[in-house]
C-alpha cells in the first residue's frame, strides 16, 4: 500500500479564493482525520470520519471550514474563502480501528497571500 | 477533558547516550497512548502505542516508553541515540470511551550532537 495519499502537496492562493485539499486513505481503514499543524498552534485535530460519517467537527475553525467523505477511499477538506491565516501544513491520517496507531499523509503546505 | 503534555520544547543529547523525551497526560478511564516522531517536511510517523498490558511497550527504531499509571506519564526513552533520532516528537492520548479522538502534545524537539 502506498500510505496515505495527500494532494496537492503544496498550495499557494490569493485571499477569498476556494481551497480544495484532498486524501486518499490506507484501504481498509475505517477512521480518517484532518489535521492542521502551525508553528503557534502545533497539532490540531479538525474534523474525524468513522465509515465515512463525519463524528466530531468541533475543531473546524469556522464556517469556511468544510470537510467530506463520500466514499471510503476518498476525503476533501475545503476552505471558501481562504484567509491568509488559514496559511498551515493540513494532515490527512487514517487509522484501521480505535486501539491502532495513526498513519498519516506527507501534508499539503498551505499559504494563502 | 483529555490533555496531554510535553514539558520541554527541546532535549539536546550527545549520540551513544539515553535519551527521554517526558509526557504526561489527563484523561478519563484508561488511556490509549501514543507516541510519534516527525522529520522535516514530512507527516507523523507511528512509534509505538500502550493499550494494556506489560507497562514498558517497544517500538521502531529502538525506542520505548514506560506508562506510569500513578504518574499519569508515558515518557519516550532510547538507551544509545543516534543523530539520525534527531526530529520533533509527539505524545498522544485517547480516552478508550465515546468517541477515541486522539489529542496530541505540544511536541519536543530532540537534537542527537554527534
């Protein structure tokens, strides 16, 4: 298996534009997460699907914030419209049940100018 | 609430000595711990995990942790470091109840000096 699979790998975007980042999880793994990682915030869990139903989103920033999985190979995390604070290294991980470790994607480097 | 926490930033060691690298944690139940190292540019990568069982739990690349229940700790420990352990490491713990979302310290950089 090749991992988890992020794209892009890197995103550069204007203010007020739609962001779409994408992740391709570890077939057979039943729960996904997005991240976003910061110098000042370090490691945040942003939203988590189990057999692709969104379970906890209580970290999504804001309404801009959206996240989705229509099928257990595939997950978006969009961002409309981007702010430059949104600027971040956004990790996709998946894990094949709740006692295993997490395997997580290379990360998409976000800046938003 | 869960929470856990990594009281240093940064551990400088010289290569060949032990290394810990602290962790401490809150979180109702029993825990789900974890611990994983990142180099740059890259994602996490998995080390090690105590669910249950024997408290000293081995990993990859030589590394360990000890969870101390009482201590409420889960502290990160090699006996011989290598330059190549340098990296940013993550303490990580999941309540085994409702949910198993999984938070993740601060992180501690870990320089092995030659």
């Amino acid at each position: 298996d090749a991992g988890v699979i992020q794209s892009p790998r890197h995103e550069v975007t204007e203010m007020g534009q739609e962001v779409t980042l994408r992740c391709k999880p570890i077939s057979g793994h039943d729960y996904l997460f997005w991240y976003r990682q910061t110098m000042m915030r370090g490691l945040e869990l942003l939203i988590y699907f189990n057999n692709n139903v969104p379970i906890d989103d209580s970290g999504m920033p804001e309404d801009r914030f959206s996240a989705k999985m229509p099928n257990a190979s595939f997950s978006t995390l969009k961002i409309q419209p981007s702010e430059p604070r949104d600027s971040a290294v956004y990790f996709c991980a998946s894990r094949p049940g709740p006692g295993a470790g997490a395997f997580f994607g290379q990360g998409t480097r976000l800046t938003v100018v | 609430a869960q929470s856990v926490a990594q009281p240093e930033d940064q551990v400088n060691v010289a290569e060949g000595n032990p290394l810990t690298v602290k962790c401490t944690y809150s979180v109702s139940g029993n825990p789900y711990l974890f611990w994983y190292v990142q180099y740059p540019n890259r994602g996490l990568q998995f080390l090690l995990k105590y669910i249950t069982g024997d408290n000293l739990v081995k990993g990859s690349y030589g590394f360990e942790a000890e969870f101390n229940k009482s201590q409420t700790s889960f502290h990160l420990k090699k006996p011989s470091a290598l330059v190549s352990d340098s990296a940013l490491y993550f303490c990580a713990v999941r309540g085994n109840t409702g949910g198993f979302k999984t938070i993740f310290g601060a992180g501690t950089r870990l320089f092995v000096k030659a």
